[in-house]
C-alpha cells in the first residue's frame, strides 16, 4: 500500500464559458465531497475567480495550466504566479505537451516555471512524456533524462517534494488511446528509480500521475499500478460525471 495521497486533476484547457465553467465546478464539488482523493481543476484563467467562489466551502483544489517564470514587470500577456495565488490556487501545471510542442517552451523554461510557482508557495505539476516517434526510436529514457534533469537542477532534488510529476505520452494525450497500465506502470517506476538514487525519501513522497486519454472505464486498472497516484485528465475531465466516476476510481 503505497502512503501517497492519491491526486486527481481536471485539466480543462482552452474550454468553456463564465457559466459553463461554473456549472462544472458545482458538480464537480458537490460530487466530490464524498471521495477520499485529492481533486483539482484547473481552468482558463479567465475563470478563476467564478470557480474560486464556487469551490469555497468544498474538497476541491483550485489550479491553473501555466505561468510565466516572471513575478512581474513589461511582460505584456503574461500572467504571474503570484497573480494566480491570489485565487487561492494550490497547483499550476507546467510544460504540459501542448505548451511544449505548440508554444515552444523547452525543458529550461519549463523548470524556470516550475520555480516560479514555488516561489508563490504553490505546487507545480510537471508535465513530462515522450511522442510515439521517441517511443518508437528507443529514445523514452533520453526525453524524461532530459524533462527531469532541467526541473532537478532548477528546484534541486528537494524541491520536488513540493512537486507533482505527471507522465503523459504525448501520443496517449486526447487520441483515446491510453498506455496501457503496463506501460505506465513501467514509465512512472523509471521516474522513480531515477529519483530515488538522488534521494530516496522524495522520490517515494512524490505523487506521479498518469495523463493520457483516462476515462471511467480504464482509470481503476491504471490506478491500481504501485506507482500511479492517480491521473491528469483532460478530455474526460469537462463532463462531471465522467470526471467524479474517474477520481472514485483513485478513491
Ligand atoms: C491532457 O491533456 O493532459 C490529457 C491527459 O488529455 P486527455 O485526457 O484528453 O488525453
């Protein structure tokens, strides 16, 4: 039995409205209250104060999906950590794939980010995973060496105990074609090992949740694996019902 609290958050991208994203939160915190996981959402930050006032008095943690390594100044567009903060938000993904592969954010800026957020006392979760073509070039070792090292030499191997790592195979991400628990299953356990040689208490602290087209009906197999602690949902996570049946399975 593993001590790790079990964490579940819905990441709901570049999706939805004041009132759609409000409708969500309430079905989402008054479901969730009978769940022993950790829940999150994070939505558009244009939404985070509607799902801030409708998660108050709930189980459900508050998050964003990226911010900028800068606190403050002429940096037209950005938004702050510590803007963020002030919603009350406890995590802040960061090099999610899309960010990666669409903004053109390298690993270094990933873990700027990522210390950026800890330095406005939040979490950051910590997108890592490798494309099919990586895969498939026998090249997994070498991509998450290389995702993790940057976050390691920014935050110091200490500083991921006030992290969370998610696994997503980029080709797993809103393709409805899962890893299997396998697979996942190996990948989070080589995070691990790589972790627990620099420190082994962090490295068995650390949640490492799998992303990667989870729905209601694989997330209890997936979570089932010893070193799954739970998942990053992005597609399923914009239905309460699918999300709530997700996180009942990391309950
Ligand atoms: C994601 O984008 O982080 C994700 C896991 O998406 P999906 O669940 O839709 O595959």
């Amino acid at each position: 039995m593993s001590a790790r609290q079990s964490l579940v958050a819905g990441n709901w991208k570049l999706n939805g409205s004041r009132a759609s994203a409000t409708a969500l939160a309430k079905e989402v915190a008054d479901g969730a209250a009978a769940l022993s996981c950790d829940v999150l959402v994070c939505p558009g930050f244009a939404h985070l104060a509607d799902v801030q006032a409708t998660l108050a008095d709930s189980t459900v943690a508050l998050g964003a999906q990226n911010c900028s390594v800068e606190p403050s100044g002429a940096f037209t567009g950005e938004v702050a950590a510590p803007m963020i903060a002030e919603f009350g938000a406890q995590y802040i993904i960061v090099g999610h794939s899309e960010r990666r592969a669409l903004f053109g954010e390298s690993s270094a800026l990933v873990a700027q980010k990522a210390k950026a957020v800890q330095q406005a006392d939040m979490q950051p979760i910590v997108c890592v995973g490798e494309t099919l073509e990586q895969r498939e070039a026998g090249q997994l070792q070498a991509v998450l060496d290389e995702q993790l090292d940057a976050v390691i030499d920014q935050l110091g191997i200490a500083g991921l105990a006030h992290s969370v790592i998610a696994y997503e195979p980029v080709w797993a991400i809103g393709t409805g074609k899962s890893a299997t628990s396998a697979q996942a299953q190996e990948v989070h356990a080589m995070i691990r090992a790589k972790l627990a040689a620099l420190d082994s208490e962090v490295a068995a602290g650390l949640r490492i949740l799998y992303g990667g087209s989870v729905k209601p009906d694989n997330a209890k197999e997936l979570f089932s694996q010893p070193d799954i602690d739970g998942g990053l949902i992005g597609g399923a996570a914009l239905d309460a019902k699918s999300f709530l049946a997700i996180c009942a399975a990391a309950s």
